[in-house]
C-alpha cells in the first residue's frame, strides 16, 4: 500500500486559484494607491516650493 511521505492536507485546485487571484487584486489595489500618494506628494511638494519662490512680500526681503 502506498502512504504518502508529508502530512499536508491537499486542497482543491479552484480554492487556490480564488486564493491567488485575491492575492492579486490586494497587490494591485495596494500598488495603484501607492502611486496614486506618491504622485499626491510630489505635486504637493511642487505647489509648496512654487508658493515659497512667488509668495508675498519675497521681492522687497531681497531688495533690502
């Protein structure tokens, strides 16, 4: 008789595939919010130093 070497439980083929594929769409979520922030961050940072170069009052600091 044949007994198998590991105690693993097998698991049907479309459990794991519903598994992956949630897996993926977590990843890809996680990854288009990431870069949804990071391109939320630079114009910010862009804006910032925009207002600072242009803001008030900055041309009579420097004629002084």
């Amino acid at each position: 008789m044949f007994r198998p070497k590991t105690h693993y439980e097998q698991v049907p083929v479309e459990t794991v595939r519903k598994i992956v594929e949630q897996q993926i769409r977590r990843e890809s979520a996680t990854e288009q919010d990431q870069g949804t922030r990071k391109k939320a961050l630079v114009e910010d940072l862009i804006g910032e130093q925009q207002q600072t170069v242009v803001g008030p009052g900055a041309f009579s600091e420097r004629e002084s």
